[in-house]
C-alpha cells in the first residue's frame, strides 16, 4: 500500500471524539486539528484557523489563550480518548492474555484507522508543547502503554507467550497502530474491523503467543 502524506490529510474530514461538547470551541478544534495534522503545528498559525472559520483571530484567543493550547487540548482528547478505550476493551476481554492482547490492539488499530488526523497529531506535534503543557498528557501515555507491558508480562509468566525481547515487542506492537494514518485510506478494500483482526494476529505472532 502507498505512502499517506501528510498533506492528503488536509482534504479529509476533522472528526473529534464525542467527548468534546459541540459549538464554536469545539469548531475551532476541528479546523485546527485538520490543519495542524496536514501542514504541521508550526506551519499553522492562529490566523490561518480564524481565516479556515471565517473569524477574527481576537475571536479565537477568546476560547484559547494561545495556539500551544489549542494543541495542548488535541493532545489531550487524544490521550484521554486512547486510555479510555484501552481500558474498557482490556475489562471487556476476560482473564486470559491472549485475549487481552487481541482486544488491545483491536480497540488501538481502530481508533487509529477512524481518528487519523488526532493521530498524526498526537503522535508527531506533541513535542511542540512546553513541558508543563505537555505533562497531562505524557501521564496519560505512560499509563495507556503500560496496559499492554503488563499484560504481555503477564502472558510470559504464565507461558502463554515467549517474546525474543518483552519491552522490544511491545513497543513493535505499539508502532503498528501508530503507522496507521501514513498509508491506510479507509475507503480503500481493507476495513479498520479487518485490519484490527489482521494487527491483532501479528501481535500474536510477535509474541510467539501458545
């Protein structure tokens, strides 16, 4: 499958969680995040997004102090959103690691495929915010990748699974779903349902699962 540039984001739809109440901030999150997704936090500025709304930037500040919190919330919903359906997919999947780890991956690779542009952000602009804004979400990371390690430490206590490198693989597994935005085109033959089943076999794999 072909390479997803960045700037083939800008002509797909911002879509947020449902999380995030409807109205104008609401509004300038989406144009934002489409914008920053596609030219780069740093390629966008506050007045590009007021022009994207059809506002004055003075309309813009107030809603958000500055463009490192518009950012800073992206990233936020991201994180939350990500630890929340980890969460409840790991509750949801019984006691048995395998299964655990199947429902992981399945719940990361979809959000991934359908939230591709909070992705790319997430992933790539995070960076751009100070330390005291990007904390919050930092803490939320560590707890949604710690999931996944402690349940394949799991699975490695109890013979389930034997990795060549339990934290390496991990990690491999991690990065499938992260790839997702720069090459899948959901509209093309591959769903996010097929290809969560199709990461969580890798996954599996990965591990030497038994």
């Amino acid at each position: 499958m072909r390479s997803l540039p960045r700037s083939r984001l800008q002509a797909q739809k911002a879509t947020l969680p449902g999380t995030v109440p409807e109205g104008t901030r609401r509004r300038i999150l989406e144009t934002a995040l489409r914008l920053f997704a596609s030219q780069g936090f740093h390629g966008t500025s506050i007045r590009d997004v007021a022009k994207e709304l059809g506002l004055q930037p003075s309309a813009l500040y107030s809603h958000f102090p500055a463009k490192e919190n518009i950012l800073a919330e992206l990233v936020q919903v991201g994180h939350e959103t990500l630890h929340e359906v980890l969460r409840t997919a790991l509750l949801n999947a019984g006691s048995e690691p395998a299964e655990q780890v199947r429902a992981l991956v399945r719940a990361h690779t979809i959000l991934h495929a359908t939230h591709s542009q909070l992705a790319v952000v997430v992933n790539e602009e995070l960076h751009a915010l100070p330390p005291e804004l990007a904390a919050p979400a930092l803490a939320l990371r560590h707890q949604a990748s710690a999931l996944l390690l402690e349940v394949v430490k799991r699975g490695v206590a109890m013979g389930r699974f034997s990795p060549p490198h339990l934290e390496a693989t991990a990690a491999a597994i991690s990065a499938m779903g992260v790839r997702i935005p720069y090459w899948y085109e959901p509209a093309g033959a591959l769903t996010a349902d097929s290809l969560a089943e199709l990461h969580a076999e890798l996954a599996l794999r990965m591990l030497g699962g038994r």
